[in-house]
C-alpha cells in the first residue's frame, strides 16, 4: 500500500509538510465559516416568511469592515501558502551534478527502463521495475513511445507525465531499502489501471550487484525443457516482439525479457511473477488484460508453452 | 351603477386580454413546436437538462458498483472508459451548463422587469440545437462507440491511430453542434441584460444572478472558439490526415491540452458563477436583508470570470512546463480564490445581520457553502504546484471537482428549484419531503465524495476500471459507492414531491417567499407577457422597499422596452419576433450536416449545410408589419 502522507524521501516529506500545514490552516477556515454559520441559525431563527421583517437595509460600516479583514486575512494567508509553495519547489528541483540516469519510456500499458551507462557493456534494458541505490538522487529521463502516460511513486515523489515528442526529467530518491509501489496517473486507454511500476530501493553493493547481473547475458538453460522453450521462443512469434540478450530475440516492440526471472510481476503488476501465473499469461494475456498487445498464443502447443515458462522462468 | 375601482378593473381586464392576444403561442402542436415564449424554452432547458443528468447520473452508479469492490468484473474497461467518458462529457455539458441557461432564459426577462429575451426565436434555435446534440452523442451507444478518451479527450489517445471508431468523432462533432447553442445562447443572455432592462433598472440596480449571467454570457464568447478550434483540428487529423497533434509527423499534442483548458478552465466558472448567483438571490430573500456588500459581490463575480481566462495551466502542472510558468500559474490560481472569498464573506455577513428563515431552498444553499469552501479550500491546496504534483490525477481531484460543481452547483440548482419552482408552476413544494429529500443529498453527497480525498491520497488515479485487493482502497471505495446511492434516493424524493406537490396543488401566489426582486411581482406562473405594466424601479429590492411604479402597457403589439446600457433609460419600445418553425427546422438541417459528415457522407452534409442557410435566410426574412412598426 502506498500513501502520500507516509513519505521516503526528502521530496515526498516536503510535500507532506506543506499539505499538512495548508490542511490545519484551509481546515480552520472550513470550521470557522461553519461555526459562524451555526451560529447564526441557532441565534437569528425565524419562522417569518412574508415581507414584513426587513432589516437594516444598509450595510454598517462595520460590516464592511469585517468583510474586508477577513478578504485581507485571505490574501495574507495565500501568499503564506505561495511561499511554502516556492520553498517546497526549490527543495524537489535540487539535484547533483552526476547521477545515476534510467531513461524510463511508456508504453501502452508498460514501462521500459534503460540503465544508461557510458560504458555500453555496462548499459542494460529492463521492463516494470526499477531498482535503485538508497539515499542517492536518481535521474530518470522520461519518453513515451505512443500516448501520454504520467509516472507516479506516491511514497517518493510527485508525477510527471510522459509526452510522446518530448523528453522530461524527473529527480527521485527513497530514503529506506523497499519495494515502493508506482503507477501510470494518466488515463492512457484500456489498461490505464494495470500499468504499474516498481521501484526497488536497496543499499549501494546490492544495486551494483543487481546492476552487474542485469548488464550480462542471459542464462544458458538449465534443462532440456528450457532449451526446447527457447527453440520455440526464438523460432516462434514471441521473438517477433520481444528480446532476450544472447539469443538471436531483439525485438524492442515489448519487453526486454533477459532477466525476466528477476522481476516481480508479469504484465506490468497484473500478476505475481509465479510459474502458475506466467503459463496462465502465456496462454492467453488478453483475458488477463484485456486490450494488451500480447496475443492469445494459439500458434503454441500446451506442451511448447511449458517449455517457454521453463525457459523464462530460468532467466535470472 | 359601477365605481371607479370597477372601470379600473375592467380597464386591466381589457389590456391584459389586448397584451395576451399579442403574446400568446396558439394552442396546436405547431404552436407547442415553435413557441419562442422564454418560459417554455427555459422550462425545457431545464427538464432537457434533467433527462441528461439522469442519464450521467444512471452511468455513475454503474461506475460506483464496479468500483465498489477490488478486481471487479461487472463491466469491460472498454465500457468503463465510455461510462467514464459520458458521464463528463453529459454533467459538464449537457447538466450542468445547459440547467443553468434554462434558469437563465426562464428567469432573466422576469428579474429584469422585460417581456422576452433580445432574441426569441434564437432562443428556440439554441434550445433543439442543444437537444439535438444530447440526443447526437447519446445515439452513439446504440452503436456501441460512445466517446472512450475522458472527457478531455488528450490526443494521442484520441487520435485514429489509437481510437479508430466513431467515438471521438460522435465527441468532435457533437460538441462543434453543442457549441453553436452555447454561444448563441451566451450572445442573447448578454444583449437582453444589456438593452432589455425595465426603465430605472440601472447596471448597479441589476440582481446579482444577472451579474454572473452577464459573466459567464462573455466567458463563453471567448472560451468556445478554442475548444471549437481544438475540435476541429482533431477532426481534420482524424479525417484527412491533417497534422496538429501527431507528434510522429511534427505535431505537438500539447497543443490540444492548452486549446482544451484555455476553454475548459473558464468552462468551470461559467458552470460554478450562476450558482453563486442564485445563492445570492436565495440568501437575502431567506436572511429577510438585503446582501451585504452588493456591489463587491458583483465586482467578485466579474473579477473570478475574468481571472478565469488566466489559470489553465494548473491543470497541466505534471506536464514538466518550465519552473517560472508554473509558479506564475500557481499564484493566478491562489488569486483566483480571492474573489470566491469575497462572495462567502459575503453570504455569510448576510446572514449575520439577517434572521435566517430555515426554507428548503436556504437549507441548499448553507450546504452550498459548507461544500463550496471545502471544495475551494482543496482547490487552492492544488494551486500549489509540489503538491499537484502529487495529487493531480488522483481521486483527490475527483473529490475536489465534485465539491465544487455537485457539492457547489448541484446543491445550488437544488436550491434554485425549491426557489423558483412555485413561481415557475404556481403551486406550493412540500416543506417535509423537501427538507428530507436535502438530508439524504447532503449525507450522500458527504458520504460518497469526501472519502475521496483520502482515497486519492493513499495513491488511486483517477479514470482506473479497477483496483487489486492489495492497493487497500476497498474500503473507502465501497464507502463513496454507498453515500452516491444515498444521495440518489435523496434526489429522487424531489421528483417524487414535484409530482406529489403538483397533485395537491396547493397556490403559491405571486411572492411566497417575500422577495424583493421583480420576478415575484409576476402572477405565478407568468402570464404570456410578464408584466401587464413594464415596473419602473428605483431601487434594487423594488417589492421590499416600493422601489417601483406601475408603467407603461405598451400594449399596441408584441412589444418591450428598450433601454440604454448602463443607466437603463427608456429608449424605445421594440417589437419581439413571433413563433417561427424556420427556428426549429434549423437545427434538425444542422444536424443532417453534423451527421452525414460522421458518416463520412459529405454530399448529405453539403445539402444540410445548403438547408440550414435557407432556413436561416427563411427565419431573418422580415416581414410586412414589421418594416412599418420598428419605427414607433
């Protein structure tokens, strides 16, 4: 479960600080323009509904007066809040002069992460799930490859959108090792509601450890029925969108399925990642997601499906 | 032997039979048809309007019982996105603004002391127009293509790559055709408040809900060309390949999201101000004073329209706009609140020093307020641009747009009708089944929207089909479910005490409320004319203080005063147009254009557009007795 109010990072907390305050502020306006309006009714009450009972028929200089203190005290109160405003805005733009760069693109309903590195052996692609060092600012350089998605981490940091022609950059940090819950915040088409992200925050040796396995090949399989599932995965329709590094599969137009085995879920958080639920997804993704790009693989046998679960469940 | 009083009566018998001969609709279907009669066109307006908020009202509760449970099956996400769709597309455009105007057109020539709108048979004109557009966009279910990309509509998604059927086009379309209304309505609402004034009725004389009438009438002049032109560029795009949007072939979807918001951010003020301004005849009425501050309430309602046209960006803070703009966008919209301010200030200081009469339609409107400052308070949190940026596109939104146009326009058109119904059918509503209709609302309303600030907070996007067990927003979500079908029992007992109401029948009489302003001076309901005597008024609550004179009849055919701008001095009389069936017949040849092109059948389009420029030349063409009489 997620939770604005709950923040982990520097980012987050800032903006819960700033909601707190204007909530005890906006909630004591609230409760002072309804105490006064209690007040009114239980002191003032009448029962007269015809003509006669006109009062002052002018305004007292009084009451302009308070009308006007009370707009005054408004105004007061709103550049207070425009303040904090720039404050907090300040605090979320700051970031160091190196960092780590993941170049996040959407796609309808999934997210493709780069871990860009200078270095291209150390470069890698994944899918659904970001890790990252913990208490470090991390760049992520945000595309999107078809409409307009909106990333969004609630524990670590507000959304920014995804704009097909435009790059953005979003600054995040988590100040806990976690497994943070993100999500797609723009209506995006059928699956706007199954496009979720991961974000795995973990101390620095475990990301560099993580980073180093991800940058390498696949693995080899381990047994006869995980080599037969990458014959038919090579030689079938799944090459034809998705990639696995080392194998002749490159097609980008899916996910990057070289470490499948690592990620968390199947179909952007639709699923646990669970053999059960990977041969049910391989069988037919669209009655899981209904809209998803993935066919139902009715060009497999039952049989060839199992080896190709076999084979994705060994890529570690 | 008869006595002076007698003769009197006789006199005003006689004048008014001479005032009904010249304004009555005849009594067949083609008078029903092509009645230019404000009062019936405003009636419709508002029923119309009803009809559709049912509607958006059925496609809520269906969305409510999907969501009101984790990992529901009970609709498609290709349904959900239409229900989704419609439901914004009808509250926004077919509820809210459309009841408003029927309020509007029914009630302006009464507050105003006049006997029709500038333009009667525009009236009618834009009444089916707006008809005919419902009815449009609707047809598009029998189809199963209801509009599907919010009713924002963002390009990609909306473009024929992504949304290859009818349903943007049935938006496209549908909202060109509805716009034609909305701005011919605008242009008549700004003419008859600006010329069609009673004698003495200067500009700081004018009741407030023709303030923000006025308001809205100008913002929607300047706001519909943007959306039209975002409409029709989407159109071309989809249509014949154009670029504007695409960024594959070097358009900027951007583009759509200002076009859109430079219309839509205006758009929630002209649905939100002629609340206000009914609040602000309903409050004195029941406070038994005059409003505090008049004229600062009428400076604040001007004020919030025109800063109105200065804030769409707040919807676009997540977009990554540079740091300077959004900060400039973040303080217009903290200004924004400033002049709403005011008007509460306002309210509230009347009641102060008013005694509050406890009348259904004042229990509406202390639930307006209630409401409006919640609603208004989470929209200044959000002007804050680091805090959008966590809660934009989240349920907290949703909570805070509800609060504002049902916790604030809804309960505002409530209170409208508990007001004006008497005057608008004579009789009596039933108190009892009024007060409980409004504690249902008021619980169900709360009920179902304010858990929607925490559900949004805990991290739910809007415009989702559905949520896993695991996200922990079930309970919340089965809470809004509960309180929105509360606050639909809570609306249906008003229809049940309308009928019930009407039945026993009991006569409202002219004023039953002792109001000040000059509607109630009029039988209840009107009379064809209005006034049998255009009142000359001297003050602003005329009834309260005697501030009027019985004057002229002006009774030698369908005429009504003209009078200047500002200071409201009697021009002269102008003669109304009569019922016209090249009114109606327009709208339907508009509607053969705006058709045969989804239909992609452009020879039937052409032959429309050549029919409705008949008609229009049919309708304008003058008549004998009218080149003689203009001058009188």
């Amino acid at each position: 479960m997620t939770w604005v109010l709950e923040p982990h990072s520097a980012q987050s907390r800032a903006v819960a600080h700033l909601w707190w305050w204007m909530l005890a502020v906006g909630g004591t306006i609230w409760l002072g323009v309804t105490i006064v309006m209690l007040v009114v009714i239980a002191r003032r009450r009448t029962q007269a509904r015809d003509g006669r009972v006109v009062y002052d028929t002018t305004a007292s200089p009084r009451t302009e007066r308070i009308v006007a203190s009370a707009t005054f005290g408004t105004v007061l109160i709103l550049t207070g809040f425009l303040a904090f405003d720039f404050v907090v805005g300040r605090t979320l733009a700051a970031h160091p002069q190196r960092a780590l760069k993941i170049a996040l693109t959407a796609h309808q309903w999934w997210w493709e992460a780069e871990y860009v590195n200078p270095d291209p052996s150390r470069s890698f692609v994944t899918a659904n799930e970001i890790h990252i060092p913990v208490g470090e600012r991390v760049q992520l350089e945000l595309r999107a490859s078809d409409v307009i998605h909106s990333v969004w981490i609630p524990d670590l940091q507000g959304k920014r959108d995804l704009i097909p022609g435009y790059t953005s950059t979003l600054w995040i940090e988590a100040d806990a090792p976690r497994v943070y819950q993100g999500r797609c915040a723009e209506f995006c088409g059928l699956q706007h509601a199954n496009m979720s992200i991961l974000v795995i925050a973990e101390p620095r040796d475990a990301f560099a450890r993580w980073a180093a396995a991800q940058a390498s090949a696949a693995a080899t399989p381990p047994d006869a029925a995980a080599q037969r599932g990458k014959r038919a995965f090579e030689n079938g329709p799944c090459a034809t969108c998705h990639a696995i590094g080392g194998t002749s599969a490159y097609a980008t137009v899916g996910p990057n399925l070289t470490h499948f085995a690592s990620r968390r879920t199947v179909g952007a958080g639709v699923l646990p990642n669970t053999r059960g639920a990977l041969e049910a997804w391989l069988i037919s993704a669209p009655s899981l997601k209904p809209g998803v790009r993935m066919p139902t693989m009715t060009m497999y046998s039952g049989a060839q499906l199992r080896d190709i679960a076999a084979y994705l469940a060994s890529l570690k | 032997m008869t006595s002076i009083v007698d003769d009197i009566a006789q006199g005003e018998l006689a004048l008014k039979r001479r005032l009904t001969a010249h304004w009555e609709t005849p009594h067949n279907w083609l008078g029903w048809l092509s009645t230019v009669d404000h009062k019936a066109l405003g009636r419709r307006y508002i029923y119309t309007a009803f009809v559709f908020f049912l509607l958006g009202g059925v496609e809520a509760a269906i969305m409510r019982v999907q969501l009101a449970r984790p990992d529901n099956h009970l609709l498609t996400p290709e349904t959900y996105n239409q229900l989704m769709t419609m439901h914004g597309v009808t509250m926004m455009f077919l509820f809210v603004q459309p009841v408003l105007s029927g309020f509007s057109f029914y009630l302006t020539p009464l507050m105003i002391g006049a006997r029709e709108l500038a333009f009667p048979r525009l009236n009618a004109f834009s009444y089916y127009v707006f008809l005919l557009a419902g009815v449009f966009m609707y047809a598009s279910f029998f189809v199963g293509q209801a509009p599907d990309a919010g009713w924002f509509n963002y390009t990609p998604l909306a473009s024929v790559k992504y949304d290859a059927g009818f349903n943007i086009d049935f938006y496209c379309l549908g909202l060109i055709y509805l716009g034609i209304a909305t701005t011919v309505g605008a242009a008549n609402s700004i003419v008859t408040i600006l010329k069609l004034r009673a004698p003495g009725m200067s500009i700081d004389r004018m009741p407030l809900f023709m303030w923000s009438s006025l308001t809205i009438s100008a913002a929607v002049i300047f706001s519909m060309p943007p959306l039209t032109a975002a409409l029709g560029f989407l159109e071309l795009e989809r249509r014949w390949h154009f670029v504007f949007f695409d960024p594959t072939r070097g358009g900027n979807p951007m583009l759509w999201q200002h076009l859109f918001w430079v219309f839509g951010h205006p758009w929630v003020y002209i649905v939100f101000l002629p609340a206000t301004g009914m609040l602000s005849m309903i409050i004195p009425t029941f406070c038994r004073r005059p409003m505090v501050g008049h004229a600062f309430m009428a400076l604040a309602t001007v004020a919030t329209g025109l800063i109105g046209f200065g804030v769409w960006v707040h919807h676009m803070f997540a977009t990554g706009l540079p740091q300077l703009s959004l900060s400039f966008f973040g303080a217009a919209s903290m200004t924004v609140s400033i002049p709403s301010a005011v008007t509460i200030f306002g309210w509230v200081a009347t009641m102060w020093y008013g005694r509050v009469v406890f009348a259904t339609p004042m229990l509406f409107a202390l639930a307006f307020i209630v409401q409006f400052v919640i609603g208004g308070i989470s929209g200044v949190m959000t002007a804050a641009v680091p805090f959008d940026w966590q809660v934009t596109d989240t349920y907290f939104i949703v909570a805070h747009i509800h609060y504002v146009l049902a916790g604030g326009t809804l309960f505002g058109v409530m209170a409208g009708i508990y007001y004006w119904a008497p005057k608008m059918f004579g009789f009596l509503l039933d108190e009892r089944l009024g007060k409980a209709s409004f504690w249902l609302m008021f619980i169900g309303f709360n009920v179902a929207f304010f858990p929607m600030h925490i559900t949004g907070l805990m991290g739910m996007p809007r415009r989702v089909y559905t949520y896993s067990q695991a996200s922990g927003f079930a309970s919340m979500n089965m809470l809004s479910t509960i309180g929105v079908y509360i606050l639909a029992v809570g609306l249906l007992l008003t229809l049940v005490n309308l009928v019930r109401s009407r039945a026993a029948g009991v006569a409202a009489g002219d004023n039953p409320w002792g109001a000040g302003t000059l509607e109630w001076l009029t039988t209840s309901p009107p009379e064809h004319f209005n006034f049998a005597h255009i009142p000359i008024v001297k003050s602003r609550e005329p009834l309260w203080d005697g501030g009027f004179t019985p004057g002229p009849a002006f009774d030698d055919a369908r005429l009504t005063p003209r009078t200047s701008a500002l200071d409201a001095m009697l021009e002269r009389p102008v003669e109304m147009p009569i019922d016209s069936v090249w009114s109606v017949a327009m709208p339907v040849t508009l509607l053969l254009a705006f058709g045969a092109l989804l239909v992609h059948s452009y020879a039937w389009s052409a032959i429309g557009i050549a029919a409705s420029l008949f008609c229009m030349a049919r309708w304008m063409w003058p008549s004998s007795a009218t080149v003689l009489e203009t001058e009188v």
